[in-house]
C-alpha cells in the first residue's frame, strides 16, 4: 500500500499533461462500466505507481504510472485468452501485436498496453468484458 494517494498536480507532474488526461479518461470509462474497489499500491520496479480495479478478491485490470508514460494491464487466463482467440479479428492490429508478443505464464498473459491516446479504448473495453460482464448500466 501507498503512505498516500498522489494528487492530480503529482500525477500531471509524474506523466504529463496529455497523459495524465488519457489516465482519467480511461479510468472514466472503467468506472462507467463497473463498480470496484480501487487500490493504489506502489508500482514495483517499472512503474512508480499501480492502480488496481478489483472486486471479490478478483483483480480486473490496473493501470500504472511512471516518467512520461501509463500502462495498463490486463491479465487473460486460458478461458479467456480461448475467448479472445476466437474473436481476434475484432481487435485492432496493435492489441492482436501485443497479444501475440507476450509470454503466457501458468496463470495467464499479462498483457501491458502503453496508451498515448484513447485510440485502444474500445479494445480494452472489450478485453474487460472478457474478464468481466460490466456491473453498472
């Protein structure tokens, strides 16, 4: 756990003004769709600070933050990662990329997105509606 929550100044100082705006939106469009408790922890050795959306024990995603970049991650297990195969063509050519490029460990692929934009939002809705049906309307 973190000693304190950084505030929007640390933040926009930490990532930058454009990514900071990225940061919220995509936290806007999670929290659209799903009511979870949110952690801050510190981020490990890549990342000064995690973000983490779970509910029930159940962790389904969390977004990182460091010097001039955000991340975003989002961890398939086998039904899942079943799931978006069968469905693969619906994703941009970046999220197919990435899905390809990473190491699948025992308990699944953990996928890290870098986003600049709100270009991939729509992919990792549909990533969390893998994971999870949405709980809010």
């Amino acid at each position: 756990m973190l000693d304190k929550i950084p505030t929007k100044e640390e933040m926009t100082a930490l990532v930058g003004k454009s990514l900071y705006d990225v940061w919220n939106k995509l936290c806007s469009m999670i929290n659209e769709k799903y009511d979870m408790d949110c952690l801050w922890n510190k981020g490990g050795k890549a990342w000064k600070y995690e973000y983490k959306y779970r509910r029930g024990g159940k962790t389904l995603c969390a977004l990182y933050a460091r010097e001039n970049c955000i991340g975003f991650m989002i961890i398939l297990g086998k039904a899942e990662r079943l799931k978006f195969e069968k469905d693969r063509e619906n994703y941009g050519e970046e999220v197919q990329k990435i899905y390809d490029e990473t190491k699948t460990y025992r308990d699944g692929k953990w996928m890290m997105f870098e986003p600049i934009d709100t270009s991939l939002f729509d992919d990792f809705i549909k990533l969390l509606e893998i994971k999870r049906k949405p709980n809010r309307k």
